[in-house]
C-alpha cells in the first residue's frame, strides 16, 4: 500500500497560501465568513485572520526550507503585536478574529483566541526555538505567558472540552518548555480535571460530535507528543482511547458516515476535514481521497495523531449494533440525557432522548448506503427556513423505531440557544417540522397522506407516523396537521406545516397547546405500536410497551420554560 508522504503534503498545502501573504501586513488574506456572532463585520470580501496567520507561520516554519524562514518571523512578529497586553483590561492576553477589526468592536471578543493562538505559539518554540532570533523569541514567549495567564483567569471547566484541552496544552507545554512550574501544574490540574469529569460519563460532553471528537483527539495528541510527564501522557492516551473508541463504534462503514446522533455538528454529511482525517488516522485502511489528492492540513503535521490498531477493523465493517449512552446530567434538576445509535449493513439511526433543535444538534439522524453513496435522514424545526432552537426534541428509541415528542419552550433562542432568545414572542411567515432527506437523492421516492408519510431510499423504507399534533391558538383558524411532501431538487423534505402565510407574530407564551408525537421507522413493513398517552395537567405522558407499563418520557402541551 502507498503510503503517505506528510511533508511533501504539507509543502502544497503551504504552496497553495503562498499567493495569499500580504507582504505589507504581513498576514495570510482569507475570504470573509462569519457564523454571525462574536465579530460585527457583516460584509467584506477579503480579511486578515489572526489564527489562520499564525497556522501558516507554523507550517511554514515546519517546512524546514530557509526561504520561508522569514516570512514566518515577520507574520509572528507581528500577531504578537496584535495582542491585548493591558492587564487592566478583561480582553488581556488575547486577540481579535480580524486584523481589520480590534477587540473594542467585537461583541463580544472570543477568549478562546488565547488558547488557539497560543498553542500556535508554543509550537512554533518547542520546535524551532533554536532558529528564532533572541529578541523574537523573548516576544513570543511573553505573548506565550500573556496568553497563560488569560487562560488561567478564565479558566474553564472540563464541560467545554476542547477549550479545556487548548488550554491545558498551552499552560503545560509552556511551563515544560521554560520553567514555569506555576503554568505546567495548572495545565496538569485542568487535564486530570477533564479526565475525571469524561471518564465519569464515558464520553466528552460535546456527545459524539465529529468537529469536537476530531479536534479533542488531534489536541490530545499535540500533549502526548510534545509534554515530558507520564502522568499527562497516561491523561492524555487513556482519553485518546476513550475518543477513538467512540468514533470507531458510531462509525457506519457501508455509508461511510459517521452515525448519529450529535451533540455537536455543523454539517450532516462527513465533512471534508474529517474524511482526510479518518484516512490518515487509519493510515489508508479507510480511503476517501488518492493520497495526492487528501486535502492536507497543515495543523496536521507532527501533531502525532493515530487510531490505535484495535479499533480500525470497526472502520471496515458494519455490524449489527445498538449503544446507548448516558452522556450528561442536569445539575439543576439531574434529568438525565441518553443517546442511542442503531445500525446494521445497510443504515444506522440514531437518537436522543432530549435536546433543544439547534442547527449544531442532530438529535435525530440516520444515514442509509444508497448504491455506495450516503443519504440522510435528519429531523428540523424550521423558523422561516432556519432551525428553531427553541423548539425541544424528546426521543425513546427501541433499535430502528423512534418515538419522537417535540415540544417548544418560552426561554429559549431563535437562531442560537443563547445568544438571541425570543422571550416567547417570534415574527414568522413560517414555522414547519421537516424531516430532511439529503445526500444522494437517487432513488428517493415519498408519499403521504393525513396520518403518516412513508419514504424509500432505494429499498430502505421509512415511516413517519403521527400519534399527536396540536398547535392551537385562541381565535386563530389551524389547517390540518398533516405531512407533505416537498422536493426542492437539493433534498427531498417531508414537513409537517404548523404555519405558512403572511408574517405575523406568534406568542407561544398565549398557546394553548403545542405538541407533537410521531414514530420514525426505519426499514420495518410494521406499523408501529400506537403509545398510550395521558394527559395531566400540562403535561403529556408518553407510555409504552404491551401494556403500556413504561414511561417513554412526560412533555409539555403548552410552551413552559426550560425544565
């Protein structure tokens, strides 16, 4: 077998960003993207990105060639003049996203920019310290310290996993690498921290996320490859083992996808990114691209990452599973949150059993093989086309069925959990659910009628049977709760309609009930069992079994608060 030459990858990977230096600025030119928070830009074709910069001055230098030498020094001189040096300041220690933005005009500033820049600086010493001139290297390891010290004062706990292990690398490796013993006991005590908390659970809190597990398990690697303690090294591997069984294990070999549900997720489909990752972890056992083709990272070099032999076979073959999971306790009123995942040869499908309908949350998912290609299958509650994240998921998974509740909440966000909630009130022209099919469309066919909607994948069938629909509004007409069918020619959408008309407000405060129960099935001729359900004050009881003798999960009729 062929196997990969990683520096010659990473020689085009820096060929391909040489023609976007700015030589004047001396950053990397990147077009303009935004997730829409943290920086107020909100047009622009090109910007300066600082941690793009400092990524290209690292492989740069990784490169080893003396003509890139300088260009290096030039972009890290100049980022480490780009930090907030201020102590009497809250942004002391980090940067903005953008050079054509400062800190002052971001809402608000990221601070996790000490952890993303700084780990970026900590390798650009520990590997090549000895090439820097003193006066540069004095700098870089202020703005190293700087950068400590922010995230000392932050200090954020094990439930945001990837700042966790960011920072623990930069106070760790730091305090190894110049004789801080202050940073290189805190940088222990923040990863025994994380260990204790994940190893608890068996998962990270990110729930089997593909963005989160990946960057968990390339940082993990950085602190096993670069510190000289055992203890961090056993930390570090003893998690790394947990990660990489856990993508191992969720990994669907026919629809070489990477199986629900997520806690975490910015696309549905295996990205790109993890797609080359996975097949250089697994040293080509699973390909997806020729090896002159992989889209290479440059953060990728050296990093030290690997999937333990044990586990590659399970990239290989798909056999017939079920896992479940406790992933999370509420620590306010300890509801407990279980994922479930189900698959065989042919598809996977999974679930949890509560989640808000955030479009970074996939709490209901399922990928089938259609003829060598994937297609999805991924439940929204669309707000005029976006998700709605103050719509809530509730889900009881027995292997390929799905008992689905979604009920709403009056305290929640529109577009973000947090950062814009409705307070109950939205204007729409539209609110649907959608169950999405996309992917490969071929061979995707769908019928519907007044009570449930089936959908074939090839010869995969699915089914989306309705128990309960209610969206009732005092002195406003309710057309029938039903699915329809709608092919947009991008993905093929089964959506129940709860509103389409003129804009208007809707007061989810003033419902009188809102709620809905249906099965998802998948590859079953059977209709599913109908579930008793009760009614108690507010709430709906979901029971289920022969006699109905198990709870499914209890629901709000009307939007309440989140509980």
């Amino acid at each position: 077998m062929q196997q990969p030459d990683q520096k010659q990858m990473l020689l085009n990977a820096v060929k391909s960003k040489d023609a976007d230096y700015n030589s004047e600025l001396c950053l990397l030119r990147s077009p303009f993207s935004s997730p829409g928070y943290h920086t107020t830009i909100k047009h622009a074709d090109f910007i300066h990105a600082t941690r793009e910069s400092m990524r290209y001055a690292l492989a740069l230098l990784d490169t080893a060639l003396d003509e890139n030498k300088q260009r290096a020094f030039d972009i890290i001189e100049k980022i480490v003049s780009l930090q907030d040096t201020d102590r009497s300041r809250s942004t002391f220690g980090i940067w903005s996203w953008f050079y054509e933005e400062s800190l002052d005009r971001m809402s608000p500033p990221d601070w996790n920019w000490a952890d993303f820049i700084g780990k970026q600086l900590v390798l650009a010493l520990s590997r090549h310290g000895d090439r820097f001139p003193q006066q540069l290297r004095d700098s870089v390891i202020q703005s190293i310290y700087n950068a400590c010290d922010a995230i000392i004062k932050r200090d954020v706990g094990p439930h945001y996993t990837n700042i966790a292990i960011m920072g623990a690398f930069v106070t760790l490796i730091a305090g190894e690498r110049f004789g801080r013993s202050d940073y290189a006991e805190y940088g222990l005590n923040r990863l025994e921290k994380l260990h204790r908390f994940t190893m608890e659970r068996g998962a990270f809190q990110e729930y089997n996320s593909p963005p989160y597990t990946y960057i968990a398990i390339l940082e993990l690697s950085k602190i096993r490859k670069e510190t000289t303690g055992e203890e961090s090294k056993r930390l570090s591997e003893e998690l790394l083992n947990l990660a990489w069984s856990s993508v191992a294990e969720h990994f669907h070999s026919a629809s070489k996808q990477w199986s629900g549900p997520h806690a975490r997720c910015y696309q549905t489909l295996l990205s790109i990114e993890n797609q080359a990752f996975l097949q250089l972890a697994t040293n080509g056992k699973l390909m997806f691209f020729s090896w002159e083709k992989l889209p290479y990272e440059e953060e990728w070099y050296e990093s030290g990452f690997f999937c333990p032999e044990p586990y590659v076979d399970s990239f290989l073959t798909s056999e017939e599973r079920e896992i479940r999971q406790l992933y999370a306790v509420n620590s306010t009123n300890h509801t407990e949150s279980w994922a479930t995942t189900y698959m065989t040869a042919q598809y996977s499908v999974g679930s949890h059993s509560r989640e808000v309908m955030w479009n970074q949350k996939r709490p209901l998912l399922a990928y089938v093989d259609n003829g060598g290609q994937a297609t999805y299958a991924q439940l929204r509650c669309l707000h005029d086309g976006y998700d709605y994240c103050s719509a809530v998921f509730n889900g009881k998974q027995d292997r390929q069925h799905v008992l689905c509740g979604v009920e709403f909440i009056t305290d929640g966000g529109d577009t973000h959990p947090s950062l814009d909630k409705t307070g109950g009130v939205i204007e729409a022209s539209d609110l649907r659910l959608r169950m999405e099919i996309g992917g490969c469309l071929d061979r995707v066919v769908g019928d519907s009628n007044d009570s449930d909607a089936v959908i074939w994948i090839g010869k995969i069938r699915m089914l989306l049977q309705t128990w309960y629909a209610a969206f009732t509004e005092e002195s406003v007409f309710q057309a029938p709760l039903k699915w329809e069918i709608h092919d947009d020619g991008r993905t093929f959408n089964v959506d129940l309609i709860i509103y389409s008309g003129e804009r208007r407000s809707i007061d989810f405060r003033l419902l009188q009930e809102a709620a809905f129960l249906f099965s998802f099935v998948i590859d079953s001729d059977e209709t599913p069992p109908a579930p008793m359900i009760e009614h108690d004050d507010n709430r709906l009881i979901v029971r289920i079994g022969d006699k109905h003798e198990e709870t499914a999960f209890v629901m709000n009729r009307r939007p309440t608060e989140i509980n």
